[in-house]
C-alpha cells in the first residue's frame, strides 16, 4: 500500500481549483473579524435599508455577490460610495476573494478562506473600478469588477 500512495499522489491533478499565485502574508489590515463574515472599512456595516442619513444623502446598501459554479453572480456591480457588497459562497469548495488579477499580487485587499455557507463583506468609500478574482480558483474565477460611483 505503501507503494501505492505516492503513485496515487502523482495522479493528482488540482488542475483549475489551486491558484500558482502566492498568498498574500498581508492583506492590507482590512480588519476583517476573522469569522469568514466580517466587514471592513468605514464602520464595517453601514444602513442596508433604504432612505437618507442626516446630511440628506441617501443611505448605503449593501449588495451580495454570490459564488456558485467557478462564478461570481454578477459578475459586474456598479454601486455608490460608501456601499457594502457581501461575498457570499454557495459552492461545495471554498473561495478566498481576491483585489486585482492573477498576474497581480499586490492585492489590495484578500477575504479569508470562505467555505460553503460563509461570507465576507467590504466597504468601497471611494469612485473607481476595481478588479477581483477568486486566489484559489484564478484561471476561471478572474475578471470580476465592483464599480463604485458617486452618489
């Protein structure tokens, strides 16, 4: 049996779900709360319900992304200053959600490991686009982008 393991190991092939980029030891102190569901930036939650706060600017939301199928759903989001967005992975395999491109490794910042069932949220506070990626799953979970206008 012995014999068998390392011919066994060989036969392996991780193929698309083990990423060739190198983990980030520094995430950037996002402050995530180290639950797999924590927020970060700003006051990590904000308002998801609807109306304005005392200025008369309307209030942050909160948006989900999903992870099902080597996907992210939408694979595109556009939402204002100050929104939410929550990764939420609905796949049988875990995600680590990435800032940037594969090629990139500078990220911004990286979600912990998320199993099934868990998410994790970020605060975007300022106008731009920014790419993300799944680390572990980065030859065919790439190219997504949260863009965040002005309100």
């Amino acid at each position: 049996m012995l014999v068998l393991l390392p011919l066994l190991l060989g036969c392996v092939d991780f193929g698309e779900h083990v990423s060739q980029v190198p983990l980030p030891t520094d995430s950037g102190g996002t402050g995530t709360d180290g639950d797999g569901g924590g927020s970060t930036g700003g006051d990590g939650g904000g308002d998801s319900g609807g109306g304005a706060d005392d200025t008369g600017a309307p209030a942050a939301q909160e948006h989900v992304v999903v992870m099902l199928a080597n996907a992210f759903d939408p694979p595109e989001l556009t939402i204002g200053v100050g929104d939410t967005v929550t990764w939420v992975n609905e796949d049988a395999w875990f995600h680590i959600v990435a800032s940037g491109a594969p090629e990139d490794v500078t990220h911004e910042w990286i979600s912990p490991t998320l199993d099934q069932g868990e998410s994790w949220s970020l605060s975007f506070d300022e106008v731009g686009e920014t790419l993300y990626y799944c680390w572990n799953h980065a030859a065919i979970m790439r190219d997504a982008v949260v863009i965040v206008e002005a309100r």
